[in-house]
C-alpha cells in the first residue's frame, strides 16, 4: 500500500486541495468555490479528491490552512493545522528552492513572503483593508458584466488603460464609474483595474520590502493575466506563475503533515459527518465573550473564544 | 449619591479605583470594556478616529448608565489630548448630564491642575490625605509594572497554563484592598516571591520578542486581542516599555536623551513615536529575536515613526510585523499573523 498525504486550503472565496506522495508529487488536485460554506465546500472537495485518487493509497496524514483551517482541522480530525504564509512558503520552495519573493493575492487577503536559501526572512499581510484583493475584482468585473474568467485576456488587449486610484477601493470604484460614464472602453477600464490592483498592492504590502527576483505570484488572482502582465511591467522583473500557483497553500500543508506523520490512519469519507458550528454570547459575566461551540454529529467536541471555562458550560 | 466614572486602562483601574475611594465620598463605579461597550462607543463615534476613542467613550457611557455624573479622561500627547473635550460633546447630545474633568491635558501631568480639579469635586479634601493616597497609588502603579515585566518575561514558558494570570488577579484585590504604604510593600514583596515560585520551563535558547507602538492599544488587551498572550503561547519571552510608570514618571527625562542619541531625528515625532524609534535600535542591539510594533488605525504619530522603525530594524535584519486595530471583534487574523511571525523567528533561530 502506498502511502499518500491531504492537504486542504479552505480561504474566504476557493477551497483548494491536494494530495501527494510520498515524493511531493501531486495525484490528485481540485478548486472549488467556498461560497460561504467551508464545511460543505470541503465534505464536496474530499469527495472529489477521493474519486481521483486510486484505492491502492492509504491516506497518513492531513494538514487544514487558510482561513477556516481551525473549524475543518477539527472536521478532518487533525492537529495539523498552520496559517497560510508558512503553507505558501513551504509548498513554493518545494518546487522552487531558490525563490527570493512570492507575491500572494487571495480573495480576502495578501501577502507578500521574502525568502533566503528557502527560509522566510520577512513578509507582510495585509490587516483591516481588502483593497487591492481578488474580491474588488470580482465584485468590480460583476459591475461591469466582464465573467472574471475572461478579465485577464481582455486587458491584454488594451493598449490605453485608464487610471484608477490604487489606494483604497472606495475611491477606485468611485474612479471607475466616472471613467465608464466618461465612455471609455471597458478593456480599457479592465486593464487599468488590473493595473490598480498592482500598485495597491506594492503600496500597501509590498511597502518598504526589497523584491528580489526570482519572483514568484500565486493566490488566485495569479491565474489573471492582466494582473501578471501590469506586475511585470511595474517591477521589471520577470514573473514566475506556475500553473498550480493556486494549489500552493494546500501542497505546503500536505508536506507539512508528512512530517507529522504518525501510525494514525485517515479517510477520506467525511460525507456523512454532520458539523455544526452555534454562537453565542456568554453572560457569565462583564466581558461578554462571543462563545462558538462546535458540534460533530450532535456532540461538542470544542469551543472557542471563551476567556473562562463558563463559556463552555452555560 | 454622587458617582464618579472614569475609562478602562488594562489593569490601572485598581489604583484610581483605590485613590477616588479614599480621598472622596462618591461612589466610584469600576470601569469596563466588553462587547456592548465597544458596540456603543463606536457607534458614538466619528468613524475615522483611532478605536482608543471609541473604547474609551464606550467605556464612559457604561459608567454613565450606570449613575455617573462625573467623568474623567486623562488626556494624551497626540490628538487624544483633545478626546476629553470630543467626547464631551458628544455624551451631552446624548442627553446625559454630568461634568467631565480631564486629569492630564496635552501630555501634561501637571500636579497643582490635578489637585484643583480634585479640589473642585471634593471641596473638603485634606491635601495631606491626597498626598498620603496618592503616593501609595503611584507606588501600586509601579510594583505592578514591575511584576508586569516578569509575567511578560515568563507568562509563555510556565508549567501550569494559568497559573500566572490567576496569582495576578490575586494580587490584584491584596492590592486594592491594601491598609497603607507599608501595608503595599510588604504585599509586594510577597507576591514577587510567589512569583519566582510559578514554575517556569525556559529553554536555553528562547525567542525574544518586543513590543512596542501606541500606549492604549499596548496596554489595554481588550484593544490588542491580547497580543502578548497570543506571542506568550508560542514559548516567546516578550519585552514592552509603555506602561503607566514609564509614560509618567520616566519618559519626560528619557526623551531627551532619546533626541540626542539619535542622529537621524531631529523632532519628537509626537506621542510616543520617537520612544519607539529608539526602542527599536535599543531592542536589535540588545539582541531580540523580532519586533512587534501594534497601534490603532489612524495613529498619526506612529504612521509617521513606521518607516522609521522600518529603516533602523532593516540595519540590523530585525524582522519587524505592524498591527493596526480598530474595533472588529474577530481575533482569527491577529492570530494567523503572530503565528506566522512566531514560524518565521523559529526558522531563523533555526539556521
């Protein structure tokens, strides 16, 4: 039998999933929408992910990142869960051991990761704001009709793109709709949104760090065109995308729970786990911790956010 | 009767607390920060100002519905200096009637203004008894500090989970309830014995932390998502200037040597910027691991020292990670930070 490892990131808008071998190659990879349900999106994910794999693998390891990883860590029934810069890190030094930057832009974040002989020396994410993420993208393609899978191309088309403000997304999206009122074309407006996710992003993250190359870009937003090409045109360095540039945070945490890997036998059937997460607020007395219990199968097997153990009990 | 409330400010609740009930005869109520004081005081509140305001004001409406008709605020070196005044207004539109008194006006901790004021609300205040309480206040304040240093110090490396936080709530209520300066020391001196006995496990090579940045969201956890407990568990020794007995009592003489040690600031920066400029090129030289520097959105005086600190922690390849809080309650993205950052300086120590 043959042994193989899950890892599965589940961020604010995809849930990613792999499974490799024991050499790191990946047999079996899928990206689905997280569409506000990271319990359901990863029970559809391992489902899939199953079907791909061949029964001759027995499964000895699982590793949850992103931003739901502690809620499905507890689904899958493992320990190992780690945040996403480590993953990243981990996963993009595994196929490129001598990458000095990466450059991540998810749905509600980025970030960007400097490395030296693969170890991470600095890196930075963004806090409070989503500018300049891959939800002002989607939300703004919506706006003007653009399918967000065709953005990329059409800006590659415009010779003109218009300015935006690449500060905050409130004034890029007032920018935008005087421009589009103003009749410009929207390949234009296009590109210059993607441009504008570029500069925000270097103004915002990339801010004070010295990028160096090779450069590598992933998150889902790598998989636009336009954006590479403007990252491209404004750092004057190449710009390395694999073509699992989206999957790197699920392949970190995979190699990552090879390491941890003990006797303990995973599968792959989580269909059937019922898994419910209830808030509350604990009155026991004046701090008033929001208290989120979770429940598999009707009974609670955690409870976050509470301060004492009253949180727990009433 | 008369009541006196007064904002939440970490732990230094329970030397004003003790002070106001000895020298007055008003009822003081015990300020607080929880969910529905966050909700209300940013619901008050102008929405681009940093979140101490909206604490702070959440805080004194809390105090208000509870019979206050006196508050005070204790004012600071930046714009919070004006936020007594702001805040005023505002809880007057309310519909609330009561005086407000500001203790420290623009960095100032002027003692005759204090005393005045103090004068004003109670009219027959011995000045011996102010002094007396007063004293023993300033010096609750500072013993707490310094067995404040030592938690931080050892807080991530104990035996027993919770065993420091619950010595130092015990403290806490000897501390309030202690019979006169003597009477402190002593409590003092016993609980710095009681807690060099919590077993702590250090390692030989352990990371060190600082912390620096804006004074109420370092100091006050509800601000910070209790980022020094987030650092603490990952088996981190954290060091922090800011407190009460810093800003004070140290920080007037200290900043003026600060000026003159470094070459490339030639103003005070505003607040406690300059402080932390310094504190920065004092921590890479004393050999710390990383640098956590933590301020509330829109906290001018330290935007200002950010690059700064960037540049001098750069020289000396001190990793350095930048916090901004406002008043959202999810706790998920402070600790997805802090644990990367911890996994950074452990590769690091690694090489």
């Amino acid at each position: 039998m043959k042994k193989c490892y899950l890892g599965v990131d589940i961020g604010s808008i995809s849930t990613k999933g792999v499974v490799i071998d024991c050499d790191n190659n990946i047999i079996a990879k899928e990206y689905i929408w997280t569409e506000g349900n990271p319990v359901g999106a990863v029970k559809k994910l391992v489902g899939i992910l199953k079907s791909q794999v061949s029964s001759d693998y027995a499964l000895k390891g699982i590793g949850t990142t992103g931003s739901a990883r502690k809620l499905i860590g507890l689904m899958l029934g493992t320990d190992v869960v780690k945040n996403e810069i480590t993953a990243h890190a981990v996963g993009t030094t595994s196929l490129y051991p001598s990458v000095r930057t990466i450059l991540e832009i998810g749905g509600q974040d980025s970030k960007i990761i400097l490395l030296n002989n693969g170890i991470i020396t600095d890196y930075a994410m963004n806090t409070l704001c989503a500018a300049g993420t891959g939800a002002f993208l989607s939300s703004q393609a919506k706006r003007i009709g653009v399918d967000i899978n065709e953005f990329g191309d059409m800006a590659l088309n415009s010779d003109n793109p218009v300015k935006i403000a690449a500060r905050c997304t409130v004034f890029a999206e007032s920018d935008l709709i005087h421009k589009a009122q103003s009749g410009y074309e929207i390949k234009d407006i296009v590109a210059g949104l993607c441009r504008s996710i570029v500069l925000n992003y270097l103004n915002n993250v990339g801010k004070g760090k010295k990028i160096k190359g090779p450069i590598i870009f992933q998150g889902g937003v790598s998989k636009n065109k336009g954006v590479v090409k403007y990252f491209k045109e404004v750092l004057g360095e190449d710009i390395i995308v694999d073509e699992n540039s989206h999957l790197m945070g699920a392949l970190g945490i995979a190699i990552i729970s090879k390491k941890y890997e003990s006797d303990k036998v995973y599968s792959f059937d989580v269909s059937d786990i019922s898994f419910i997460t209830k808030g509350h607020e604990c009155s026991g007395c004046s701090n008033n911790c929001e208290v989120l219990k979770i429940y598999k199968n009707g009974e609670m097997i955690d409870a976050w956010g509470n301060r004492c153990s009253r949180g727990v009990n009433s | 009767m008369r009541a006196i409330a007064f904002p939440k400010l970490a732990n230094y609740d329970v030397p004003v607390l003790y002070l106001l009930s000895h020298v007055t005869n008003y009822k003081i109520i015990k300020p607080i920060i929880n969910l529905n004081t966050t909700e209300l005081g940013s619901k008050y509140s102008p929405d681009f100002v940093c979140a101490p305001f909206k604490y702070t004001l959440g805080s004194l409406i809390n105090g208000l519905d509870k019979g206050a008709d006196i508050l005070m605020q204790f004012g600071g070196g930046c714009r919070y200096g004006y936020y007594a005044s702001l805040q005023e207004e505002i809880l007057k539109d309310l519909g609330y009637k009561f005086k407000m008194y500001n203790l420290v006006t623009a960095g100032h901790t002027d003692l005759k203004r204090m005393y005045r004021i103090i004068k004003e609300i109670e009219p027959n205040i011995k000045l011996r008894k102010l002094i007396r309480y007063g004293i023993i206040s300033i010096m609750m304040v500072k013993y707490m500090d310094i067995i404040d240093d030592y938690i931080r110090e050892n807080i991530g490396f104990e035996c027993e989970k919770g065993s420091f936080i619950k010595l130092k709530k015990k403290m806490l209520n000897d501390f309030s309830k202690c019979k006169g300066l003597f009477h402190l020391r002593r409590l003092y001196r016993k609980y710095k014995r009681d807690f060099k006995k919590i077993k702590v496990d250090k390692p030989k090579d352990y990371i060190k932390v600082g912390l620096i940045g804006e004074l109420y969201t370092l100091m006050e956890d509800n601000a910070n998502y209790c980022v020094e407990y987030e650092l603490a568990k990952h088996g981190i020794a954290i060091k922090r200037f800011t407190n009460v007995t810093y800003l004070l009592l140290k920080k007037r003489k200290l900043v003026k040597n600060y000026l003159k040690k470094m070459k490339n600031i030639k103003y005070k920066l505003g607040a406690d910027a300059l402080d932390n400029v310094y504190h920065t090129e004092y921590l890479c030289k004393q050999g710390y691991d990383g640098i956590v520097h933590i301020k509330s959105s829109f906290c001018t005086p330290e935007i200002g020292a950010m690059p700064l600190i960037n540049k001098v922690a750069k020289e000396y390849d001190v990793p350095v990670i930048f916090f901004s809080f406002d008043t959202n309650t999810s706790k998920v993205g402070v600790e997805t930070r802090i644990e990367a950052f911890v996994d950074m300086l452990k590769m690091k120590k690694e090489m």
